[in-house]
C-alpha cells in the first residue's frame, strides 16, 4: 500500500495591478469565436475591436526551489474582472476563458482551442457584479455597489492542477491570455486598453506549488498469526431460541 503525502514548496501570487504589458498596446487583439454574441458584434459587417488580452508576470527568488518529478502546480484563487462602458453599463459577458502559456498542453484539450493552443486553467466568471470603477470626477472610486467574488479551489489535491518539472520554478515570466466575451449593440463594446486597465488591474490569481511524496507502507513489526490456533471467530448459530 501507499502512502502519498502532499508538501507545499512555494505559493505565488498575481495582481494585475503589476501586469507588465499594462501599456502594451499589442497585448490587446482579437481572438476569433463561433459565438452568438462575437459573430453579431460587428460595424458595418467588420468585428468590432479586441476581445482578448496577454498578461505578464514577474517572479524572482525561487529558481532555488527544489522540486521532485512529482510536483504539482494548483490555482489557489482567482478573481476574473468585468468590463463598464463610462456611463455605467457592463460591456462584458460573464464568460471568460483563461489560458496560460507555461504549462504544457500534452493531454489538455478545449472546443476552442482543438489542443493546438495554451491550456485552459479557468472559464468563467467569478461574480456577476464587482465594485464599480470611475474617476474622482463622477466619486465612483471604489464604490462598493457588491462585494466581489473570488473563485477559491474547493480541491487543490485534485483540481485546477497541472504536472510540471522540476526547473519549472526558473521560468522568469507568466504569461496568461483572458479571452472574453461582450454585449453587441450600438456601443460595439471591445477591450479599451487605456478605459479599461483600471479593471483588469482587479485581475488576481494565486498558485501553490506542491510534491507528492509516495512512501509504502509495509507492516514488518508484526508477527504472522496462525488461524488454525485461533479458531473460529464467527459466531455459531445457536437454536432453540425463543
């Protein structure tokens, strides 16, 4: 029998707030989708603006970390953000889907992707309101309208998580890819890096990093018993009970 044992060696966590493409205008593009909603988001038959955008993150001090050839990496948490226009109105979809370019993709498949692209580490939406943005003109900073939901991994041991290597803590940069979906209409709604960078800085996600240790379990200290000695240990039938 085995004994397998779980051991966290390192967390990790995001914000978007320290995104290094914040001001990259290439981060922002437009992901193709056999939607409803993207195949009517159009202008005079064109799609309208950007639906997906690339985020980075920097990591220092763990390229020491020692890993085994069993070692895990889980999503902890994580807080996908919404989208306003500037006169209140929500612009996306509470569909979001969240890839990241570090991890293999060897046995990891989506509809979307047809298991040529990034896997897939999260879809959806984790709330469908969220503390509305604004400026010190309209006095909508941080304005709590709901508290926002964060999405947290009811089974690290078993979900959200995928096998790595053993130098994969020497990896420098994270990259993940937020796919997104929006409201068509007479605001042809798409991502607007400089409107919208005040949201995805609510962007948050934290990983924790594991090893499974497997160890048998052998009982040596125990003699073996003989049953003949023993006996019967079932109870015999007793009749004639009333």
């Amino acid at each position: 029998m085995k004994f397998i044992k779980y051991k966290q060696v390192a967390r990790i966590t995001f914000n978007g707030f320290n995104d290094l493409y914040s001001d990259n205008a290439s981060s922002v593009y437009t992901e193709p989708l056999n939607s409803e909603y993207f195949r009517n988001n159009l202008n005079a038959g064109v799609q309208v603006g950007n639906n997906s955008k690339r985020m980075r993150f920097q990591i220092k001090g763990l390229d020491n970390v020692k890993l085994s050839e069993h070692a895990r990496f889980c999503m902890e948490s994580i807080n996908v953000p919404l989208l306003y226009d500037n006169v209140d109105d929500r612009k996306s979809l509470a569909q979001t889907i969240v890839r990241m370019s570090n991890l293999s993709s060897i046995n990891c498949f989506d509809t979307h992707g047809n298991g040529q692209t990034d896997p897939v580490i999260f879809t959806g939406q984790t709330q469908t309101s969220q503390q509305r943005l604004g400026t010190t003109t309209t006095n909508r900073i941080y304005q709590n309208y709901e508290l926002s939901q964060i999405f947290y991994n009811p089974y690290p041991e078993i979900l959200y998580n995928f096998p790595i290597s053993s130098n994969f803590l020497n990896n420098r940069y994270f990259d993940f890819t937020l796919i997104m979906q929006f409201i068509p209409g007479v605001q042809n709604y798409s991502i607007n890096l400089i409107d919208d960078q005040k949201y995805f800085d609510m962007f948050h996600i934290s990983f924790i990093v594991y090893d499974l240790d497997e160890e048998e379990l052998l009982l040596t200290s125990t003699q073996d018993v003989d049953f003949k000695k023993v006996g019967e240990t079932l109870p015999r039938k007793i009749n004639n009970i009333r």
